[in-house]
C-alpha cells in the first residue's frame, strides 16, 4: 500500500512538471499577425519572428527588416508558395538580419530569376528553391 502511494505522487508530480515545462516552452509564442502583404508569427521566448505567407502579387520583392516593431529573422515553410506559388515572381532580395529560409520557402516560383541574399544568412533548409529555375 504504501508503495502504491509514492508511486502516484511520483506520477503526479512528473506530470505536474510536464505540464509545467510545456507551459513555460510554449508561452512566447504567438498567433499569425498580419501587416501590409506579410503574414507573420512572432515567438517573444525564443525573439524569432518568422514571416508566414506573403500575400502581395509583385514580381520583385524586398522582405521587411521589420514587422510588428520586432526584427524579421526567419522565412518560414512554403512562404511563397503556401496556397499557389508564385509563378509571378521574378526578384527576391532577402532582408539583412534574417537567419533561416524555410523548407520549399520559394518551391514551385518558377520564374524566380535573382535572389539577393544577406550576409547574415545561416542556413537555408532543403528544397527552399525547388521547381525555380
């Protein structure tokens, strides 16, 4: 008996620290925000703001060093391509300060032609620029 009672605080108390650890991991992160033709989330735990989608039709494209007063660092999964590539697109120039570009980031902009990148840029993760030319 007394040892099936420390076992159920050892488990409460794991789960207790859990769900504890979780809460705390997670707390920074935050909904998609939205400003001008960007959509974006931004992560006060980890100051990673990471641009989502980009919803405008222009065929060259500055990213922002900026959104929602925090510093861009990220182009997310499938920024450009999230619902229909943008085949329009024809000259990107990825903003100093950002960090990463995203899986498929730019996959299926078949008419992506330059790509300006910064030296800031660390790594750029697999299939970014899949079905460019």
């Amino acid at each position: 008996m007394k040892t099936e009672t420390m076992t159920k605080k050892f488990f409460v108390r794991a789960a207790v620290m859990l769900v504890t650890m979780l809460t705390t991991t997670t707390a920074g992160a935050q909904g998609t925000e939205t400003e001008g033709d960007w959509h974006y989330s931004y992560d006060s735990g980890t100051n990673i703001l990471t641009i989502d989608h980009y919803v405008g039709t222009d065929a060259s494209v500055t990213t922002p060093t900026m959104l929602g007063g925090h510093a861009v660092t990220a182009i997310g999964n499938g920024c450009f391509n999230s619902i229909n590539p943008h085949t329009y697109l024809t000259s990107v120039t990825i903003s100093e300060g950002i960090t990463t570009i995203g899986q498929g980031a730019f996959d299926g902009c078949s008419n992506l032609a330059s790509v300006s990148l910064p030296n800031s840029l660390v790594s750029i993760i697999a299939y970014a620029f899949s079905g460019c030319i």
